[in-house]
C-alpha cells in the first residue's frame, strides 16, 4: 500500500515580517523544511516554528539557501563548491541546536529556491550540498527534485532520499516543472491540485531522458504555505489522498 | 600544581577581510574560541579555522555576539531575553556543525564584545545566554569573566565554568578592568603581559565586592590576537608560565 | 486659521516581505517618511513607494533607522555621534536620488523607531542626526515629536522643523508619550483617533518640564500604517480635521 | 598632447575591516571610485575617505556593486533589470550626500566586480546600470572596460564615457582581458606595469570585433589599490607618463 509524506516550507518570517500561516496549516502535513536565516527566518522566527512542528509532531529538516533575504534566496548567485557546502553546513547545524534542545531530531535537508533548482541540474553544486549534509550526519534524508541530479548524486553518494512532487505546479510531457512564466504553470483550484496529489502519489513521474521514459515513485508532496489559499489547498489534498486510500506519514516514521 | 588554558578568539575574518594572525599564534594556545557569523566570520572562514584548531588539538568554543559585522559585535544592541537566547543558540549551533563534521567535541562557549561586557553584569542578559548553552549541551563549559555575575549564574544554573583573566589588560584594584580609556588599560609590552600572566595564574584575582575582597582563581588567559605583536605576548606568556612551573592545558582536557 | 500635516511612515516592505497599506492610504495623506533600506525597505520598494507619493502630489521624507532589519530599526544600538551623522547622512542620499530622479524635491527627514526616540532625549544623538540633515540641505524640515529635544537643538541650529502628534497613542498629563506597556496607551478606535487628532491640531500639547507647563503647537499628525484599521483611523482622522475647519496641508506647502 | 587619468578603486574598508592604503595611494592618482557599501565601505569609511579625497583634490566618482559583502560584489547575482537600476541608483545618491556636504561634485560612476565585468557584455544589465546613472545626472561619466558594451550602450544613451585600461592585467591579443587563471594574467612588476600604462596612454587598445580591428583609446587607467606593492606601481606609473610627456590628469578636468 502507498504511503506518501506532505510537506510544506516553513518558518520564512523575519522579525516584524509575517509570512505564511504555519500554525493553521500544520495539523495537515506531516514534515516541514524550515528557513534557516540566511534567506529567511531569523532565530526567534526559528526557535517558535520548531517548538510548533514538535506539537504538530512533524518530521522537521533544515532549509538552506542563499545569503540573500531581499531576493527571498530565489536569485541565483556565484558561489564555489567550497562555499556552497560551508554555507549548507552552517544553516543545517544553526537550526540543529534548536531541535536538539527540545529533544526531537532532524530528518532531513531539502535545499531552499535557486539552490533547490540549480541542485537539479548543476552536478557541482548538488555534490556540495549533499557532502555538507553527509557530514553532518548520514542519517538526513535529502529531500530534491522527482529525477533530478541531487537525487541521482544523493543515491550515489549513499544517502537516503526523499523524491519531491509540486502538488500546484504544472508537469511538463518530460517530466520536469513547467517554467512560471507559462499559462498554467501555477494550479490555484484546491481540487485540480488534489487531484495532482493522488495522481502523483499512486502514478509517479515519468521523466523522459534521451527518450526513454523513467517511473519515478513520489515521496513526499511539496504544499506552498504562502498562497492565499494554502490552507483549502492542504485540506483538500489530504482528504482526497485519505479517501484514494494513500497513507500518509512522514518519510521518517 | 597550578595548570592553566591559553585562549585566544579567532576566526574573524570575513570574506576578503583578513583579521588576526590565527594560523601562527595556535602553536602557542590551548584553546581558542571561534566568531559564528554575526559579529565575525563566514562558513568558509569557520570551516578553515575549525580544521587548524583541530590540527593544533585546541579546545574549541563558539564565541557568539551581537548581529552587527559593521561594529564587530562591539556596540550593545538592546535585545529582550528571547532574542538573546535564540540568537546564542543559532550561533552555537551553526558553529557545531563544523567541528561535529570533523569528529571531534565542541568544548566551551565564551560570549563575545559587548554581549560579554553585559553579561558580566547584567542578571537577565547573563541567564539568557546561560541558558541557551545549556539548552544546547550541559558538557559545555561557560567562559566568563572572573568574578562576573555571568560566572556566579552559571554555576547557580548547573553549567561548568571557567574564570577568565586578561594578560594585556590593566586591573583596577577591586579586580575589575580598567576601562580602556584609561591610561595603562592596555598592556602592549610583552614581558608585563607576562609577569601579568604568571601572577593571575599563581594569584587570581581580589575581588572587593562591599569591601570583601574574594579571590578567584583564574583558569583561562586571553591573549588578544589582533593585537601587532601577538606573537610577541603569546611566546612570552607562554614560556614564562612554563618557567614558572605552570601546567599549561585546556580546561576540557 | 490653523492647518495641519498628516503623516505616514511608508515604504516599509522589503523584498518578499509586504508591510503597510501604503497605495490605500495616501489618499489621505498630505506628507510620508519613507525608510531608506537600514531598518526596511530596499531599493525595488523605495523606488515604488516614491512613484506612489508623486502620484498623490505627498511630501516625500527620508525615515532614516537603525541598521537592524531583525529588530525593525526598534532596539537601541550603542554609535558614537561620528557613526549617528555618517548613517543619517547615507540614508537620506540613498532615498534622494530616487526623488531628484522624478525632478520633485525631499521636504523632510524624521528618524525611525528606537532613533526617534531616543532623540527626543539624547542631546548627543539629536546633535549627530541635525548635523547629517544640514550638512545635507539647510532647506529640510526636522520632524521631530512635539517637545522634543531633537526639536530644541534643531532650532538651535538653524533648522525648520515640524513638531509631531500621534493621533493613535495616549499621552501621559505631562505631554510625554504614554510607554507602551500601559493600557490605554495605543488607541484603536477611528473615533477616539478623530477625536484626538483635533485636539492636538486646535489646542497642541501642554509639556511640563519642571512644573512649567508649555504649550507646544503640533505641525504634523502622524497615523500608523501598518495597524488592521489603518484606513478607517485615516479616513476617520481627516473627515474630523476637516469638519473642525482644520485645513490639511504639508508643512513644505 | 595625449592626457590620462589615473584612477583607484578604494574606500573599500568596513568597520574594524581595513582594506587598501587609500591615503598612501592619493598623492598619484587623479580619481577616485568609492564603495557605497553593499559590498565594501561603511557611512563612516565613505565619509573619510571622501574627505581625504577632496583634500588630494581627486575626482569623486561611486563605486556600486553587489549586495554581497562576503564576496565583495564579485560573485555574479540574478537581478531583475528593475532591480539593478535601483540599486545602482540607491549606491549613487548614498555616496553623493557625503560629496555634496563637503561642496564639491561627484564626477562620475563606475561598476564594480561582477557588476562591472557583466555590464561589458550583457546588454540589459549595462542599459539598467546606465538608466540609474543617466536620471541622476546627465553630468556624470561613466567608467567602463575600454570597448566593452557598456561603454557602446552609455554613448548611445548620450552620456559621457571614460574608457578604462589595466596596468596590472594581461590583454589578449583581441584587446579583451586575459582570464585571471591564466598564467601572466597579474602584473607585478612596477616596472612592466608602467611601461604598459605608457602603452595604453599612447596607443590604446585595439578591440577586434569580428576580425575588424578598432582602435579604441584609453581615457583612465586603473591601479590596483589592494595589491602588496600598490604604492610602488602607482609611483612607477606616475614618473613613467610624465617620463613619456603624457598630462595626466582627471577626466573631469
């Protein structure tokens, strides 16, 4: 039987700046990545949300992105390998103490915006994020792309790893995201992206590559926490998963 | 037979910006505590300063400060408790993955610039501090100044202690520093920084706290790495505490 | 016949981050001081929110903060005056090439948050901010709160200046601000609000200073902007302004 | 008479950070560009080093570049045309509150490190980059990499243009600079770094643009400030034009 996780990016506030509704959404997801304070999130922010996705009892990971708050980490930025896994290493371990303290554990490090996408197609820059997470520990679960090459390296590397679905987003044929710029791209209708969650949940993707299709099984099913209706969309998604007769629980149970 | 820690606070540099002479002066140390990013410091600049500490087999300690690079952490900046103890437990951690990567133990904590001037003497700021190092670990070790009251609530909270004395700095006569605007508050020659060193290892310190001068016993002296002639004060604080027939290790050891 | 100022403190967002009604209220306005970048704001909103202005035919000010985005410019940082005049003076350029850009001019600069208030107090810091503002134009307007000692010295050296009201904040029987922590001491009905802002625009505030009272007339009302009614205290506001026979115009009119 | 202006990048400290020998370095330059603080310099490093400019009686121009002072503006970043602009023109009016305060002009502005090197082959940056400069002076120059796009678009936007040589790179034999990799691409003898300004001062650069060589001549020459031996390349320079009956002198002059 089919078990699939529902995660959701939180923790993005920043002092006075209040975004996304975390607490309202929390009781149906069941792991979140949390904003680490280089491209959003600050301790305070960081402290609270952990404290409320240990009450939820959600599986919570780290993510990392660039030094770039006034881009929101979405704007691509330079960096070498060297300062790339630096960068990873310290955001993962800054959110660490927070988890640690209240006595939970971390499960898993999914890379935040331009560092999430570049991750999928830029073979240096994933291997940098994966050896920062695999020193801090191999017991993270690197959280990417359905297909991409973070997942591939990640495998490669002797990780484990969480295949990530966009439950708003649009497929192209190939498999891949539909850029933001297309007609489409963006599903805002809580029951067309529920109907996308179970399809994704029991099909998969089919990633083409050179022309031969792969099947490749979602792990966990990415719920933006900051559309104006995210909490629709997360009820929505879960009910139609539950009656689909998917389970859902976090890849860490 | 006495033993004493030679400690200095490095890993300060940021980017391009090179500051102290780290690499030359840890053959002389016995522990040294790291800038976390805030105040000073990058996750490349920890990441190569972790990897020669653990060369040199130095303590290593997170020395967190106030988020303020332009004043180098030096500049109080008003922050209620919360504030404070999220922002020392950020820190705390951002630096642990570095030194966790490596294998080896993150020892003590040692608050930095004006968060450590304040926690001498301010009750709240002290306690915040305190307890986010607990929060994080109870075998860390809290490294105040001697005789200040973040010393006095540490060991009221549980935490283990080590008294810090300056050789470069002058001392008034109830045992607190001379404010660096006096004449003689800094100490640049490198034979009475130690002499300096060799009595607050044999002496400690009186206190005079309503006319009862308490002595505390000193268990770690800085050495100011950023001073000219570093090198100069650390050789000769070295050998005159070793003619002196002092033990020279780390408090953790 | 008495005329009055209505303020707003705008451009407040940054980046992702959205804060403030701002296209929503300037309708009613007749002046803003917008934030230069330090404690919010960033270049992309600062340039919006100056189109915004000029559109509504406002005076547009400089709001120079503390360079603390974390803390929204609201905690006291510990500067030398040299460091006061230097960031003052860097703020209000940055915001003036976005106006001179337009061919309008800036009319105005009133410090933010913790500056502002600790202004009202310090002789040394509201020395280094009238410095920064009339080493940059003689032809500014110093807003300052009613009473002030940024007011005093600004008349002291030769400055205008707009003394201000806060129609949502309680005033204590000596003119002073009432601290925030008192009940009563932030006004939320749009009534009250009204009705307050008549009284300070007719009668001004009576400060007593060593049991003299003085009768200070108030130039300027300011109107928070990013309270949930923030339209209805600014509609409210103007409707009884102009009812009493109050004209509302910007004092660089 | 061929004349040149002998220019230097500075003001690039910040805080406790010192960086270049910009007073040393004064006495032979003609022109400065100054950092505005996104990637180098502080208010307070601006504010002294426009001082010592004006007392050696140099040309002021501003120095913008990346919001990224970890890596000194010379990682490239993704912006939105609509960002550059009005960062650039943030930078601008930030540097031109010191100038104007002391009652001299700023004369011109030029890009710095990924900045710079984008703006000479990527259109829509070089034309965001000139916008921002064109609407807050049509009297400013602006310094770009001799024939670069930069340089095309500013003419056709009706500014003033400055072309700019290295007298401490290698040029390729297509008049483009030689990548920093490569071997010969740093120049370090003082010697060969004044015969190479009197090469570029008297016969410019010759630019082959699909196999038609365009000989393009140099308005400025840039000096390293941050090398070792800076001191002894700009003095070598220096007698080295005159030597060669060269005026030197500021664009602006």
């Amino acid at each position: 039987m089919r078990s699939i996780d529902l995660n959701c990016d939180m923790g993005e506030s920043y002092g006075r700046y209040i975004l996304g509704r975390d607490e309202e959404l929390m009781p149906y997801l069941t792991s979140v990545s949390l904003a680490c304070g280089f491209h959003a999130g600050d301790p305070v922010v960081i402290q609270r949300t952990v404290e409320n996705a240990v009450k939820h009892n959600l599986a919570i990971g780290a993510h990392p992105g660039y030094p770039d708050l006034q881009g929101f980490g979405r704007r691509k930025m330079e960096m070498t390998p060297e300062e790339v896994e630096a960068m990873v290493l310290y955001q993962i371990g800054a959110l660490w103490g927070f988890i640690r303290s209240i006595g939970v554990e971390m499960t898993h490090v999914k890379p935040h915006g331009a560092l999430y996408n570049q991750a999928a197609e830029d073979y240096q820059l994933a291997k940098a994020i994966i050896s920062a997470v695999r020193r801090f520990s191999r017991n993270l679960t690197i959280v990417g792309m359905a297909g991409s090459i973070l997942v591939t390296i990640g495998l490669d590397m002797g990780m484990k790893i969480a295949q990530e679905g966009f439950v708003e987003r649009g497929y192209l044929a190939n498999g891949r995201l539909m850029p933001r710029e297309y007609p489409g791209s963006i599903i805002h209708d809580p029951v067309k992206a529920a109907e996308q969650a179970v399809r994704l949940a029991k099909e998969g993707i089919n990633i083409q590559q050179e022309n031969l299709p792969e099947n490749i099984q979602i792990d966990t099913l990415c719920i933006h926490g900051d559309s104006p209706n995210a909490l629709d969309v997360a009820i929505a998604v879960r009910s139609a998963l539950e009656e689909a007769g998917i389970i859902i629980k976090n890849f860490a149970a």
